[in-house]
C-alpha cells in the first residue's frame, strides 16, 4: 500500500510540475501578448488609449497630442486592418538610439484596405514595474 501512495505522490508531483512550467511565460510572448494589445487599440483609432498603454519613454519622446495626430495621419491612408502576421520577434538588451534595457522588435505582415500588404514593426520594453509595453510603432511599405 506505501508503493500505490508513493506513486500517487509522484504521479502528482509530476503533474503539478507540469502545469506549473507552463504557467511561467516567455519574454517574447510577453511582449507579443502586449504588442498585439496595443495594436488592437490602434487598429480601432485609439490613439490616445495608446499613448496611455505606451512605455514610458514613448510618452517622455512624444506629447499624447503629437502622437495622435502622427497616428491618424500614418494609419488613416492605410485603411482598415484586414489581416495581420507575425513575422519575427527579436530580444535585445541593446537598441541604437534607446537606453539599454529589455526589449523585443516584433515584424508583422500586415494587409490594409488601402495600402495593402505593409510590415508593422512595434518595438516593445520591459517596465521596471515588470509589464512589457510599446516603445516604438512604425509602418514599411515592403515594395519600396
């Protein structure tokens, strides 16, 4: 009967081990996670909620004025989003022109109604409170 509890025990021991390693999430999909949060905010014309889910050294960079009126002039040529892919994710502790800190560059293919296909590159930072936010938006026209 002690072998059947002993095996019990590690039977759950194994489980809970399991679940508990799939709880504990990568940067990269952190940052993806809140990437596409905040684009969902920009898809919908959002702008100024973006600026307010915006890492701070965004907001330090670009008043929430400047930042919706960029915003409305980038994305409103572009039309509606029609389809959206991620490409890539980068991870980096260095970026030109940042301090140093966490970061992760995400690419996505991006289809528009009025440009059509684009790649969205969001660059998002670890916070020191431990959230990953947007630092950096920008859209290519990949044919150019």
């Amino acid at each position: 009967m002690t072998s059947g509890r002993s095996l019990i025990a590690v039977a759950l021991f194994a489980l809970l081990g399991s679940a508990q390693a799939g709880v504990a999430e990568k940067p990269k999909d952190l940052a993806q996670r809140a990437a596409e949060a905040w684009l969902k905010q920009v898809d919908a014309g959002k702008y100024q909620d973006s600026w307010e889910q915006s890492a701070k050294i965004l907001q330090r960079a670009v008043a929430k004025a400047k930042w919706e009126e960029t915003m409305a002039s980038i994305r409103k040529p572009l039309g509606k989003r029609k389809s959206r892919k991620l490409q890539s994710r980068e991870a980096s502790d260095k970026l030109g022109g940042l301090p140093d800190g966490k970061y992760v560059v995400l690419k996505f293919a991006t289809v528009f109604e009025g440009k059509g296909a684009q790649v969205e590159t969001v660059t998002t930072t670890l916070e020191p409170g431990g959230a990953w936010r947007v630092a950096g938006y920008y859209v290519l026209d990949p044919r150019i």
